[in-house]
C-alpha cells in the first residue's frame, strides 16, 4: 500500500478523540452561556414581579390611611409595636383594618424553618387584616376585639409581603417624628358619647420595613404619608 492510499484510509483514534474533546467542550461552553441567559430572565422576572407586587401593598397601605375616619367607638390609629390598627371610611360604613407583622412559618404554607408559602428565606410576613364595613359603635367594637388575636391565619387577613425582619412607625407631630409608640404620640381628646375619648391623628405617618433580602429586596424602605384634615 502507497503512503498516499494509507493517508486516504481515515482518521485515527487520536484524532477522534480529539475531535470528540473539542465538540465537547463547545457544547458545554454553549450550555453554560444558555443556562446563563435564563437565570437572568427568571432573576429579572421575579425581581419585576416582586417591585409589582411591592408598589400594590404600599398603594393599598396610603389608600388606607387616606381613608381615616375617627370615630367616638375606638381610636382610629394605634400602633403597639407588632400591629397597627386603624379605621376607615367605606361605601357601606367604617371598617376596622389591622396591619401586623407575622412570622413566615406560622402561616399556612410555611415550615419551621422560617421559609414562607412563596419560597421566602427567613423574616416575617407583612399581614393586612380586614374586618367586615359596618354602621354601628358596637359592631366596630367587636372588630377591634377580633383585632386583638391575629395569630395563625384567621378570616379576613391577607399575606402581602414576606422576607422582612422588622417594621417601625414613626408619627409626626409637633414639627419632629417620633415613636408612634411613645407616650408624648398617645394624644387624645375628650369628647364624643358618654364621655369616650377621640383620637387627635398627627400630621403624617412614616414606615421603615427593613428586608432580610433573598426577595430581590435589601435593607430597609421608608415611606412617609401626610394626612390631610381630620373628618368630624
């Protein structure tokens, strides 16, 4: 056999081997760069997502507090450090509104480990609580009541936002913020039936939620509403 007819007979086993380690190692080059690209769309979805929902719950937090109705029967602000209450017009009367801050695996679809229904790491759950829009001071006081126990998952209450570490309120009042729950913020005046006392609401509320992170969210928000004049 001719050099020339050897060379024509094929490839060798090294050269395949070759070969086979190139197209290999593109393969697996192209797999990483794909890989790539979808994590960063998921990670961008879900951090669209998150923003979305986050602008939601703030839109309907001021709605709320835009809606203020002081009444003779409870106050209608009051924050103890864990939850704040208040009460708001509506169509059909005032409703009772409670805002409290929960931890994740408490509520359904949490586990121990303090990961949430959604996949959240750690932190608690921001919880709004509704109760039902009534007429009378004894209806809105039996909601107040109701209020009082929002552990677990009881009717009316709804998961917000989850991953957070701790919330503040500070009101304003007297031209300085302070602690909604310091006792110079606990201003009342007397008036209303048999004697009750009435809210005095300061001058605007602030909101600091501070993130665990893990959610696309990290350190902490601020969000200030100013109230405007108090309904009679």
């Amino acid at each position: 056999m001719t050099p020339r007819a050897r060379h024509n007979s094929g490839f060798t086993l090294v050269e395949v081997l070759v070969a086979l380690v190139i197209m290999a190692t593109l393969a697996l080059m192209a797999w990483q760069g794909v890989d790539g690209i979808v994590r960063t769309r998921d990670a961008s979805q879900a951090r669209m997502e998150g923003t979305l929902r986050l602008g939601t719950v703030l839109a309907q937090w001021e709605q709320d507090l835009a809606s203020l109705q002081v009444t003779d029967a409870v106050p209608a602000l009051t924050f103890d450090g864990a939850t704040l209450r208040l009460t708001r017009r509506t169509d059909d009367g005032i409703q009772l509104v409670a805002w409290s801050l929960q931890p994740s695996s408490g509520l359904p679809g949490g586990d121990a480990g303090g990961r949430g229904a959604d996949g959240d790491v750690g932190g608690n759950a921001w919880v709004r609580w509704t109760g039902p829009s009534v007429t009378s001071s004894g209806a809105l006081q039996d909601s107040w009541l109701r209020s009082q126990s929002l552990q677990g998952n009881p009717p009316g209450a709804l998961r917000t936002l989850s991953g957070i570490s701790q919330w503040q309120l500070y009101c304003y009042r007297g031209n300085a913020w302070t602690n909604c729950q310091s006792s110079g913020d606990a201003v009342a005046a007397s008036g209303g039936a048999g004697g009750a006392s009435k809210t005095v609401l300061p001058s605007g509320l602030r909101l600091v939620l501070t993130f665990v992170g893990g959610n696309g969210f990290d350190g902490a928000l601020t969000r200030d509403v100013v109230f405007g004049p108090q309904s009679p």
